[in-house]
C-alpha cells in the first residue's frame, strides 16, 4: 500500500514484483489413439482421452491385451513399450474395433460354459464358467485323475494366454476337506465351478479329459476389420475430448499407417504445439521393398507421407514375445519411441536428439529381419526423413535417426531435425503457458521491461544446462519486447508483441574423421 509520512524517520514499503518466474512446460506428455478391448474397456472411456501413468493404469481402464484375427492391441502394447522404455505420463483415447462384417452381432455374453462330464455310469460332471471373454482367447480346462486307490482326487490346471492357474489333489467328493467346489471357487481368478448332477464317487477317470472355453476356430463374422480412418476423425476435432486437454507433446496412433489419419493426427498436432510419431506399412522391408519408395505404396493403396513439420516417421517393426500368445509377435516402433523421447527428456533434455547408441530399446528381440539396415540403404532412406531402427552388435536395437518430415522440403531446413522443432515447440508451450499475467496489464515500458526479464532468466537458466548454441547468452538468444517491436497502433490495438530467437543444437548427424599423415620428420 502507498506510505503517508506524518512523522521524520524511515518508511518501508513492499513492492510487487516485476519479473515473473516462468516455470518450464512438459515435454513428454504422449497421447495414444487406436482401438482398445472391445469388452474390457470401460463404456465411459470410449472417445475419451483418460489420462495414466502406467500400464497398470491402462489395463484397468481399457482391459490390457487382446488377440483377435488379424488386429492386435497395438495400442496395449504401445503403452506397454512406452512406459517400459521410460515414459511416465500419457493419455489415452480408446476406439472400439470394428468387426469385417458390419451386419453381425456379437454375442452379449462373453463368459462361455464349459461342461466336463466325468465318464462313468450317471451323468455326473463339473460345469466350469470362464471369468474372462473366451471369444477373443481360448481357455483351457485340463482335469488330470490321479491314479488309486486316490482316484477320487484329481489335479486341475487352467490357462489363459500366459496366464496358469494349478490347483493340486484337489477331491471330486463332496465331503472331502479340498472338495473342487470350495477349493477353486474364491481362490480362482479365472474360472468358478459348479456340480452338475449329484456326485457319484468314488470315480475313475479313463482319460485326460481337456476342452475348451471359447470358440477355438472363431465364430463367423468376428474377426476385426484392420482399422477404419472414420474412426479417427471426431478424435482430432475441435472441442473433442482430446482438444480439451490442457497440454500434450507426442502423439502416437499405433499399427495405423493411413494418409488420412496421418494428415488429420498432424493438423491437430500443429495445432495444439505438439509432434506425432509415425509407424510405416508393416510390411515395408529394407531393401525398398513397400512403401518406402516415394511415392509411399502400401499393401493395397498409393500411400503419401504428408509434410508436416511436426512429425517424425520411424521404421522399421520390432520383434518381442507377445505376452497372451507365448509366440514372437511384431510390434510397431511408435510407442518404444515415444518412450525414447521420454527418457532422453529427462537424462538429457529436449533439446538432445532422441537418437544414438544410448537409445537402446527395451524388451525388443530386434528389428524384424526385413527391415535389417545397411549403411548403404539407410543413406537413401534419411534424405527421405525416414529414421531407422538398428540392431548394433554388443548394444541392442537403437534409434538411429532424427528427421522430421520436411526433411526433403528446402523451404523447411530449419526444422529439418527433430529435437530443434520439439525445442520451439516446448519454447511456445512453456510462454504460452506462462504469460497470461501479462494480459489487460498497461501496455507501456514497464511491461515489456518485465515481459524481457521474465523471459531473459528463464532462457538463461536453458543456456546454463547447454540448451543452445554459442558460448555466451548473447549469441545464444535474444529477447525483444520494446517499442520497435510493438508501435503506437498495437498499442491502440490492445497488442504487445514478443520477439524471441534462439540459436538451437543441431545433432552431429555426421562424423568426418580426416587423417593426415606426416612425412619426413626426424627419427629420434
């Protein structure tokens, strides 16, 4: 408050400050968009994004992963590889898969009965009730007797993809202490029992009786249209669920190599100051085989990569154990790189290329052997902006590439890597959301005095931790908020414009190694 002096003496009075901190915005928020468990899923959760931040998160809001025909949980899995390659924060906005044929009707009960019938005089047997959907992966029911005089005791084993439930010497009669009812019911995860008939024991088994819960060979109509791009659209609209979100920074829509959906994912990526990661044509092989040749050609369509200065496309799939099947299984590499960013952002800073030896890849058995590299064969993919994946011996599988999709276009050199368009962008995000006080506050020399402060420590603070280029703050960047750059009519316009620049590291994407050899010295 202003000080009246009444008296002789000394006054304090507390001034508000004119610097604002500015507090540096995310940088790897990632945001997955694909189809999710078509029964597990929450209803809620439908076309909304839901934000977690782990994968226990996602399994419980979107029911983990499924198998099902031709379409896999590329989204499951892709959560999966980001958070176990270092990611930490991510949304997810769940679709519901399609079946090929538009006219069937799913089955609204997807817990199948299964009915083990002991093989002796009366109709005597166990129905056992799958607590999982069957339709989409079998269940197995193994009852092994044991043999006498214990033949009224058996020991009972269930699978379910990689998941075993054993349940040992377990009693068929209804009096015994470890009786099949009250041993596995409570105790089971995956499946409850119950007698059929009145037990007639003792019993003898003559064989290993084994079924299946589930359609084993699938019922007609319920295999999974691969993606339809209509499904992606209302996603990237204004006013969806995901517009409405405050802040993201990748966006990965995992398995879906579509000229559409690619254009209309980085349209919104421009948008909203983010960067989208591309998956290519599953099967696009090294040696050019696919749709690599520009013009791209997928499986059954003329594909073009669209130009977008936010984006980055990453090739080629990755192998890994698919954890329902037990069997290899191939993976798009968006999500395992979504993760790289991640864990570069925080060892080394956004402004560090998410590529390199130290980009080793997690829980990956390696390229897919199509999609080996040579040096030869990646010299004409990087001009193209099409990043490799490598397998190095005595390293692992690393990114090795940091192109952005304008790679090829000369009017963008600027933004031709991929950490010096994420470092504008995490700039934009970080003023954008940290200005506002700014707003209706008297637009003179004081404010832009504050405006330049403000914005000069925070960059310094960057150029301390080796964000830029230059070896002083000067030649590092430059803030400009004055009267060159806001006139009398801005000012009548209710404007204040803010001019920053910045000097960004670009990645030493070649080594030259030269040798020179000196001839004719003395020998001592």
């Amino acid at each position: 408050m202003p000080i009246t002096p009444t008296y002789p003496g000394i006054y304090i009075e507390e001034l508000p400050a004119t610097a604002h901190t500015i507090t540096a915005a995310a940088t790897s928020i990632t945001v997955f968009v694909g189809y999710t468990h078509p029964f597990k899923t929450k209803a809620t959760n439908w076309g909304k994004a839901v934000r977690i931040f782990n994968f226990t998160e996602y399994e419980r809001e979107f029911g983990g992963l499924y198998v099902s025909g031709v379409i896999q949980s590329h989204v499951a899995n892709a959560v999966n590889q980001f958070f176990l390659n270092g990611g930490s924060d991510a949304y997810v906005v769940g679709l519901q898969p399609r079946y090929r044929d538009e006219a069937f009707i799913p089955p609204t009960d997807h817990d199948v009965v299964l009915a083990a019938t002991l093989p002796i005089g009366g109709a005597t047997g166990f129905t056992f009730t799958a607590q999982e959907p069957t339709d989409l992966i079998s269940m197995t029911v193994t009852i092994n007797p044991q043999p006498a005089p214990f033949n009224d005791t058996a020991d009972i084993i269930i699978t379910y993809g990689s998941r075993a439930e054993t349940f040992r010497k377990v009693s068929l009669k209804p009096a015994g202490p470890n009786y099949i009812d009250t041993t596995i019911n409570g105790l089971s995860s995956l499946v409850s029992v119950a007698p059929t008939t009145p037990p007639n024991y003792p019993a003898t088994f003559v064989a290993v009786n084994q079924s299946n819960l589930g359609y084993a060979t699938g019922y007609p109509g319920a295999t999974w249209a691969t993606y339809s791009a209509a499904d992606f659209g209302p996603v990237f609209q204004q006013d969806s669920s995901l517009d409405k979100v405050d802040i993201f920074n990748l966006l990965v829509i995992p398995g879906v190599a579509d000229q559409s959906v690619w254009s209309e994912g980085l349209a919104f990526c421009e948008r909203k100051q983010a960067f989208g990661i591309l998956d290519p044509p599953r099967q696009d092989s090294a040696d050019g085989g696919g749709s690599l040749n520009l013009p791209l050609i997928g499986e059954d369509f003329e594909l073009v990569i669209p130009k977008s200065v936010n984006g980055a496309l990453y090739f080629p799939y990755l192998r890994a154990t698919d954890p329902i099947t037990t069997l290899e299984a191939e993976l798009p590499p968006s999500g395992y790189v979504a993760g790289i960013y991640a864990r570069t952002d925080v060892n080394r800073g956004v402004w560090k290329a998410p590529a390199g030896l130290e980009t080793t890849v997690v829980n990956t058995t390696g390229v897919v052997e199509r999609g080996r590299m040579t040096d030869q064969r990646q010299g004409t993919l990087n001009p193209k902006g099409v990043n490799c994946l490598r397998d190095f011996p005595g390293i692992g599988t690393v990114v090795f590439g940091a192109r952005t999709l304008v790679t090829e276009n000369v009017a963008f050199q600027q933004w031709r890597y991929v950490p010096v368009r994420r470092m504008a962008l995490f700039l934009e995000q970080t003023l954008y959301r940290n200005l506002g006080w700014a707003i209706f506050e008297p637009n003179d020399e004081p404010l832009w005095v504050a405006i330049r402060t403000s914005i000069e420590s925070f960059l310094l603070s960057l150029f301390h931790q080796g964000a830029f280029q230059g070896d002083t703050p000067s030649k590092a960047f430059q803030v400009k908020c004055d009267a060159s750059t806001t006139t009398q009519q801005d000012i009548d316009n209710g404007i204040v414009n803010i001019v920053v620049a910045f000097a960004p590291l670009k990645p030493a994407e070649f080594v030259i190694i030269k040798i020179a050899q000196l001839a004719g010295q003395s020998q001592a």
